[in-house]
C-alpha cells in the first residue's frame, strides 16, 4: 500500500503542474483556468492512487487466500480509460463557435492532456509527467510567438477593451473603424471580465482582432477611443 507521504507527493506534484498550466491559460483569459485544470489533473491523480490501492488489496487477498484468485479480479488500465474519456465532456463546455470561428479547442486540449498526466502522476510515471508538461510550456510559448509574428506580416493587431453602455460604445467604436477604414476581424468577449461593475453599471471586457492600413498608427486609434465617455480601458494586446 502507498504511505502518506507518497500520496501527498503525487498529489502535491499534480496540484503543481495543474497551477503551471492552468496559469498559462488564464493569463490569456481562456474559458478554463488554474481552479479547473488543478481540479482536473488531482482528480485523475486520484483515480489512479485508488486504482493501485485496489490492485494492491487484491494482490493481498489472493496472498492471503489463493483459492479467490480466480474470483477476484482488476483490470489495470480500466479506470484511467474512463477518465479519458469523461474529460471529453468537460473539454467540450470550453469549446465556443462565434461567427465561423471556433475558440477553445487548446484549452480543452490542455485539460485532456493534464487528466493525462495526472493519471501519469497517480501511478508513479513521475519522469514522463514531469517532461510532458515541461513540452506543453514549451509548445504553447512557442506556438504563441508564431502566431504573433504571422499576425504582425499580415498587419493584424488585437485590441483589448473595457467599455460600459455596450451598445452605444460598440456603435461608436465601429463608426470610427469604418471611417479610418479599419477591418473588424473577429470581436471575442471575455465573459470573466463582465461581472465587474463600474459606477454600478456593467463592464464588458472584449478583445477585438483587427486589420491595419499601413497608413495608421494603433496609437493614434487607442488614443483617439480612449476619448470615448463609454470607453474605461484600451490597450493593445502583446500576449
């Protein structure tokens, strides 16, 4: 049977590498952070700790009376299996379609992967856990600064938001694009950013990706906006 010490290791290790990942998620205000992913990978971590208790149980029951050797039974790999497939569920709650485009597939890759090394974690694979979560930094950063060196080519910026009286501000801010001939890629609001209040009037809090005319300056359009009564917050996005 695993001690106490042992069971606090491996669920110390998953609670940090579910932080680690969690982290880099909600930094860029994905759908699932460091709460959900710390909770994915422990509960997997836990599945497996409670998948090697009971092998261990069964292998003592047998010791002690070998004639239920062919009555009990466990199946290694069967609990695992089923967590693997559950987060599936979880995975699809952080998938979003709006206007053609799909948002949150890497997150839910991400929570797969940590219910992946979770279970790594449970059984003892500390070296494998450890190094494919030190491969998933590595491919996120990575991945990330090549999809804003492909944006900078292309002259797409991304601004990020915080205005009140949603409508009225979105009408003006599309106005001003329209006229500077500024195109609207994709506009992505960030619903964990909306249960702030200011003045006691809701925040909204979105992230709008654009295309530049080599003419204009993002400066010049964040500072001719943030003039705007309805707008709290702009800034351009560097993540």
């Amino acid at each position: 049977m695993l001690n106490t010490i042992e069971i606090l290791i491996r669920l110390g290790l998953a609670i940090l590498i579910g932080f680690v990942v969690g982290f880099e998620r909600e930094r860029h205000h994905r759908p699932a952070g460091i709460k959900t992913h710390i909770l994915v990978c422990m509960g997997a971590t836990v599945i497996s700790l409670i998948q090697i208790e009971m092998i261990q149980d069964v292998i003592e029951q047998v010791t002690k009376n070998p004639e239920l050797a062919n009555v009990l039974k466990t199946d290694y790999g069967r609990l695992a299996a089923q967590v693997i497939s559950g987060i599936g569920f979880l995975g699809a709650g952080t998938i979003m379609r709006t206007k053609g485009s799909i948002k949150g597939l890497t997150t839910a890759a991400t929570l797969w992967l940590v219910a992946c090394v979770g279970i790594g974690i449970g059984m003892g694979y500390y070296k494998i856990s450890i190094i494919a979560t030190i491969l998933t930094m590595i491919i996120l950063t990575l991945l990330r600064l090549f999809q804003k060196s492909v944006q900078e080519k292309k002259g797409l910026k991304v601004l990020e938001v915080q205005l009140v009286n949603k409508k009225e501000a979105m009408e003006e801010i599309n106005e001003y694009f329209q006229k500077e001939k500024i195109i609207i890629r994709n506009i992505e609001f960030l619903f964990d950013r909306e249960e702030f209040v200011y003045s006691d009037i809701p925040l909204t809090h979105c992230r709008y990706t654009l295309t530049m005319p080599r003419t204009i300056q993002l400066q010049n359009v964040i500072n001719y906006l943030s003039m705007s009564g309805n707008v709290i917050e702009i800034s351009e996005n560097v993540d």
